[in-house]
C-alpha cells in the first residue's frame, strides 16, 4: 500500500500537465528575422606618374687641344625643349633640366665653329660632353681659271657694207671668255683697237678695208686674264662686199 500511495500523485501531476498543454490553442504566429550586415571594404588606388624632366649636362672642349671652352652658349634647334638656351661657365660645364625626349642641340662660341649634337633624354639623368673646333685664322682658296678662249664671229656673213657715206654694217663680235678678263684687243690692216673687257665688238668700215670691192680683212683677237698674266690669240678672215659703199 505505501508504494501505490506514492505512484499516485505523479501520475496525476503528468496527466494534469498533459491537460493544460493540450487545452492551449495558439493565438498569434511568431516571425523571427535575422538581420544580415555587409561590409564593404574601400578601394584605394594608386596612380604612378612617369618623371617628365631631367638633368642634362657635360663639358665643353677643344676638340684639337681638348682646354676647356669657356662661357659657351647652347641651344635647342629642334625637337622638344626647342628654344630652351643655356650657357656653359668658366670651366666648361653647363647643366640645364629639360623635358625628357629627343632634340638636337646647337653649342657654339667666339673662334669655334657650331657643332649640332643629337640628344635623346629618358629615363635618367644624362652627361653629354660637346665638343668645339676652331676656325682657322688664315683661310686659302684655290680658284681653278678654264683655259682662256679669244673667239669671235661677224654678220652678216660676208660681213656687207651698203649704201653712200659708208654705213657700217659689218659687226665683228668677241665670243665671251671665261677668267678675270682685262682687255679684248684687235689688230687688223696694221691698225690696233683695244679696249676694256666690256668692248668686246668691232665695226668695220671703209677706211679699214682695202681698195677692191671684194676683200678679206685679216682680224686678229688677243684676250688678256689679269690675274694669272695670260693671253690667247686667234685670227680669222673676215669676208667683206661693197655694195654700193666705199666707191662701188
């Protein structure tokens, strides 16, 4: 009997239990939301900018002595930094920062002749030693002179002399020669016309020729170079009619 006593009551306490959860109807429904956090990490970036300008310099020299040219000027004549100038100081040395490329640079200084240099500038600094030769103190020029050439023609041909008082028209004519002519000179009948290099044309008229109404006039032509003392000399029969001139 005292353990029926003692099973008892539990059995009453779970079916009472039992009871109440069975007898309770849901009222309301529960939503249960979960809240999600993104996180976005910034992004940084980083731009490289290539270095634009550089330092140029160097030396400027004799090129026969190798001294020292002092106080030379330098100049950009093309490419980039065209126009940029700079001068070189009492050692030689110039130094100039110029935008990186390439260019050419003209150096040039009093009693030296200008010596363009190519430069091409990237990357680095850059030493570029120029260097300078002397113009010569005495300068010889030798001036080849062609043969000298004593030439001339007459028109008409035969050269005519036509009408009273003795019109002139037969025109010997000295081809032009080459060299530092000085003098055309004539010689013809035992009679010498000379003149300057500019007279280099001769008229004949009847007082020049002989007594026959045809006649040939035997012209000789010397051409003088003053500079290397020299002469050339041809002669030519030059064929006259009269035609209604010099007493025909």
């Amino acid at each position: 009997m005292k353990h029926n006593l003692l099973t008892i009551p539990l059995v009453l306490v779970v079916a009472a239990a039992a009871c109440t959860k069975n007898s309770e109807s849901p009222s309301s429904t529960t939503t249960t939301t979960i809240a999600t956090t993104t996180s976005t990490a910034a992004t940084t970036t980083t731009t490289t900018t290539a270095q634009t300008t550089f330092t140029l310099s160097g030396q400027v020299t004799d090129a026969k002595t190798k001294d020292i040219v002092k106080f030379a000027d330098i100049e950009v004549i093309s490419g980039v930094n065209a126009g940029r100038r700079f001068q070189g100081d009492g050692n030689g040395n110039y130094t100039a920062v110029l935008t990186a490329g390439s260019f050419v640079m003209r150096a040039w200084a009093l009693g030296y002749e200008t010596n363009d240099v190519s430069v091409t500038l990237v990357n680095a600094n850059l030493r570029v030693d120029v260097t300078l030769t002397p113009v010569p103190l005495t300068t010889t020029t030798t001036t080849t002179v062609a043969a000298l050439s004593a030439n001339f023609t007459y028109s008409p041909n035969p050269c005519t002399i036509t009408g009273l008082g003795a019109v002139v028209d037969c025109t010997v004519d000295a081809s032009p020669s080459t060299g530092n002519i000085g003098n055309y000179e004539w010689k013809y009948k035992g009679k010498t016309v000379s003149g300057s290099a500019s007279k280099i044309s001769l008229a004949l008229a009847c007082s020049d020729l002989g007594s026959q109404k045809d006649d040939t006039v035997f012209v000789t032509l010397t051409v003088a170079d003053i500079t290397i003392i020299a002469t050339a000399t041809t002669t030519k029969g030059v064929v006259i009619v009269k035609n209604g001139a010099c007493g025909f």
